[in-house]
C-alpha cells in the first residue's frame, strides 16, 4: 500500500505540473459551453485517493508513537464532540453558586 501511495504521489506532482502550465483552467464543451478543465477532476480525484491510502497506513502523528486505525481515529473525534461542552459536577456547583446561590431545589 505504501508503494500504491507514493505512486499516486508521483502522478499527482505531475497532474499539478501540466495544470501549471495550462492557459486557461476552463474548456469549451460539446455546445460551446465553459466548462472546468478535465485535469481539474484528475487533480482532485488524485487528491483523495492519496488521502485514502494515507490513512489506511495509520501513520502516526508527530506527537503518537503508533499510528490509529480510521476506526479509532473516528472514535476520538466522536467522544471529543460529545464531551465538548461537558462541565464537571464541581464545577457546576461553582457556577450555580456563583449564579445567586441556587442550591438546584435541594435543602441543605
């Protein structure tokens, strides 16, 4: 996989070469209509192909040791947003401390 993603490397530095070089990015279509030029498509077709093969080698980041599976990787993001806005019952005691003093209904 990792020569299927250098490979894809090398054709998309020379997809991005010949788009460089082109005079117009659009084209004209079958009636005469602008149309974005066919190596546009190639270009980003190349862009996430290489992004897919990428993360199915579970690199890791600078600052992991192992790499994670797309399955973990999905899972951290998941729990981050579910956790986001997540504030701790201490804290919470604070802020309706801090907000008159309402002991949330409860005698003391």
């Amino acid at each position: 996989m990792l020569g299927q993603a250098c490979r894809t490397a090398d054709e998309l530095d020379r997809l991005e070469k010949a788009v460089r070089v082109l005079p117009e990015l659009t084209t004209r279509g079958s009636t005469g209509q602008l149309k974005p030029h066919p190596l546009l498509a190639e270009v980003r077709a190349h862009r996430l192909l290489l992004e897919r093969l990428t993360t199915a080698l579970c690199l890791p980041n600078e600052d992991e040791e192992t790499g994670r599976s797309p399955g973990q990787k999905h899972g951290q993001r998941a729990i981050r947003a579910r956790w986001k806005d997540h504030v701790p019952n201490a804290r919470l005691a604070e802020l309706r401390a801090a907000a008159g003093g309402l002991d949330g209904g409860y005698a003391s």
